[in-house]
C-alpha cells in the first residue's frame, strides 16, 4: 500500500491521495506557515487508529452474520516531549447491536485484528530516504 503527498501551490499545506481519496494536512493556523486547511499529524494518526478500528468492527460484524446499526468511536491522544511523540492513546467504542449480540466478545476480535493497533503496539520501524 502507498499513499502519496505533494505540496499545495499557494499555500503550506499538503495534498495526500490514495487511489481516489484525497485529504489535507497543515498544520494550525499560525503555526510555521500553517494555515489550518487540513488535519495535522497527530489527528490523522488519532483517525488512522479509529478508523481501522470502525472497519475492524465491520469485519467482524459481517464475519458473524451481525448487524451492527451504528459506532461511536473517540480516540484521545497523548502527546509529549520534545520532539514531541505520540505516547498513548485511549479508543472508547460504542456500538449498536440487535439484542443478545455479544458486544464485548466483537469489541475484544475487532481490537485483535486491529491493523493500524496491532502495528503501533508492535513498534512500527519507520525509515527515510532521499528520493532519486
């Protein structure tokens, strides 16, 4: 899977796509030329965790002949130090399900196979390199 960014002409911002899917990232306004057009880093790694987690959920739901009429998915990030990192997130998850579906038991398979989850917790390797 690759995703790619380039720079918004007249602007600090980034464009990144996927396939047909597209989004901004700047930072706040004011904040090293941001001018607040887009999510910032540390929103879209709070969404990359919620999200997976939503289609996670889906997964399981589908796989189990399940229902599910709706998810409330909120994810607090912690930062700190300098630089500053990522150093915890909390995922609270509400779903609504038909009566006698185990939510718990789908909360609990949807956070195994938890890509985006899984990976973090993992220590992801991150490298960079110069493009030719």
């Amino acid at each position: 899977m690759t995703v790619e960014l380039r720079n918004i002409a007249g602007t600090e911002a980034a464009l990144g796509w996927a396939g047909a899917h597209t989004l901004v990232v700047d930072r706040a306004e004011g904040k090293a030329g941001g001018q607040g057009l887009g999510f910032n880093g540390g929103q879209l790694l709070a969404l990359a965790i919620g999200g997976c987690f939503c289609n996670d959920l889906r997964y399981v739901a589908h796989a189990r002949g399940i229902t599910l009429r709706g998810i409330a998915v909120k994810v607090t990030l912690e930062l700190a130090g300098e630089p500053l990192l990522a150093t915890a997130a909390t995922m609270s998850v509400e779903c609504d399900l038909p009566e006698g579906a185990a939510r718990n038991a789908l909360i609990a398979e949807a956070e195994r196979i938890s890509t985006v989850s899984n990976s973090l917790r993992a220590g992801l390797p991150v490298r960079i390199v110069t493009a030719p």
